[in-house]
C-alpha cells in the first residue's frame, strides 16, 4: 500500500494498537506513523486529518493500492487545479476469493478519496463511514484497487464485527426492529445484487458474494432485536 503511493508528498499511517508488524513496517518506509486510541472508524481518520499539512488528501484502507495509471492522473489533476472541485470519486475494483469482481453492484463502486484537507470530514458512524465534503465533486477515470477478501475465513472475521458495529448505528439512529424487515431486506439484497446488479455474471464467487451480503443484512438486524432485546 504504501509503496504505491509512494510518490506523495507526505505519507502518514495511522495505527491503532495493531498486533502484527505494521508499525515496524510502516516505519522502514517515509511515512510519519502515528500511533493513536481507537475510537471508530470516522472518529480516528476525522483526528488523523489533523497530522496531515498538504493541501490534498488520499485516504486508503491497508488493503487498497494505487496504479501508476491512476497515481499519475491524481498528480495531474493537483497540478491543474484551478479550485473548482473539493473532491474526486475513484472506483474501486474489489479482488474477491481470487477474482476479480465486475458486478454485484461491488464495480463500479465509486467512493471519494481524494479530497481538499480544509474541505473534507468523516461521519462517526461506528461502520461505513462517510466523507462529507463542503463543495462539488469530480470523478477520476482510473481504478483503485482493493484487496478485499482473500478467503471466506477473514471474509466472515470481518462479517461478524461490522454487522454488530452496524446494529450499534441502527439503535443509535432510533431504528426499531421489525420482522418485516428480518424477513424482506435480506432476500431483497440478495436479488438486488445477484439478478439486478448481474451479479450471476461473476459466476459462483457472484453466487457466494450475494449469499454471504443477504446473510450481512439478517443477523444485522438480528443483532438489531437481540441489542433491543437486552
């Protein structure tokens, strides 16, 4: 990730008490590690952003690297600013089970990344954080790529942490359970992605993908009643 970015002016890597050799990594390389609590998300990037001094910002996730192709369309895209956007929106092309994949409404999945330092701020949901940005934006034409899931086994560590962290947000927003919800959302989401995303041209890595984003939505607001429940 960072080798890939490279090119930057300046690099910093925040760490919030990792367990593996991230920092020590981190550190043989130009970038400035910090090292700091964990307080999700939003929260930790929005107190990240205050380390940074350039006038423009690329957040990546530990498993998303940037191509020369699109590190060189960034670059040109600074060196003509002319102050009219506060952002651009980059598709991720997500590397799932060994494959690539170019449906299931995973591809194009356009997120800003790039974006002014003064202009930008995360939401502190506790997952799936936003980036809110005061002004309009662009979109880049070259993708980012992300490294997602190599396995089912880290697909489903992360499974079970984001749809508690997810249940947390929905009670925090004053949502309700409903079994209407239980039993209609998670069909929905599998069709969605599989028959109206086109899911079923990513073969049976689309199949599994569509599955496993059903099963997501259920014990989401299973957690959602269980949470209310206590």
């Amino acid at each position: 990730c960072l080798e890939s970015v490279r090119w930057a002016d300046e690099l910093i890597v925040v760490d919030s008490g990792s367990v593996d050799l991230t920092v020590e990594l981190a550190r043989q390389s130009p970038a400035k590690v910090m090292q700091m609590q964990w307080r999700g998300y939003g929260a930790t990037k929005n107190e990240a952003l205050q380390y940074a001094t350039g006038d423009w910002i690329l957040w990546l996730d530990a498993d998303e690297r940037v191509t020369p192709e699109l590190a060189t369309e960034i670059r040109q895209h600074i060196k003509e600013d002319d102050g009219t956007f506060a952002g651009y929106s980059i598709a991720r092309r997500a590397y799932f089970l060994g494959k690539w994949i170019k449906h299931c409404g995973w591809y194009p999945s356009r997120v800003t990344r790039l974006f002014r330092r003064t202009k930008g701020k995360f939401t502190e949901t506790k997952v799936h954080e936003q980036l809110l940005l005061d002004g309009t934006t662009s979109h880049l034409n070259n993708d980012l790529l992300h490294y997602t899931d190599p396995d089912l086994y880290h697909y489903f560590q992360k499974f079970n942490r984001y749809t508690s962290l997810a249940a947390e947000d929905l009670v925090a927003a004053g949502k309700r359970f409903s079994l209407f919800d239980l039993i209609t959302r998670p069909p929905f989401v599998f069709f969605k992605m599989f028959i109206l995303r086109l899911g079923f041209l990513d073969g049976l890595r689309g199949f599994i993908l569509s599955v496993s984003s059903m099963a997501y939505v259920f014990v989401k607001y299973a957690k959602l009643w269980e949470l209310q429940k206590k």
